[in-house]
C-alpha cells in the first residue's frame, strides 16, 4: 500500500481467488463448501476493489502464477502507476 499516492497492491492467489473456478474447473471433494467459499471470496474481491476505488485509490491486482511467469511486466506495471 502506498498511503500518499493512493495506490493499493494486491497479489493474489490463483486457488483462492477463484481463478480457475472461473474458468470452469469444479472441486471433485467437498464441492459445496468450496464453492461457496470460492464464490464469497470473488464477492469480497469486487467489494474491496469498488470501496477503495470509491475512495479514489488506485487498485493494482496480481496473480501469482502472473508474478512468476513475467515478473518484470508486474513491476513495470508498478512503476508506470508510481510514475
């Protein structure tokens, strides 16, 4: 979080943020559970996001098969926002 600029990092897990489940992959065990949490966290995700854009912060997520694959693209995004 960069509090004077207002711009707020987020890295995300691909398994925990429903990536996946959003691609259409199902659990096999203990589908309801997950399920609904899978689906509460991407609820969650979108609340947080709309209340701090709602208080003009700059919101930046990443994934973390993205920060692996091109970790240069993520920190290159990162700059561009800190200018």
């Amino acid at each position: 979080m960069f509090r004077k600029q207002k711009i707020v990092i987020f890295c995300d897990s691909e398994f925990w943020h429903g990536k996946k489940y959003l691609e259409g992959e199902r659990f096999k065990a203990n589908a309801d559970f997950w399920e609904t949490k899978i689906k509460r966290n991407i609820e969650r995700d979108k609340e947080v996001n709309e209340k701090l854009k709602s208080e003009e912060w700059i919101v930046l997520r990443f994934l973390g098969q993205e920060i692996k694959k091109d970790i240069s693209s993520v920190i290159e995004q990162i700059r561009m926002i800190l200018g």
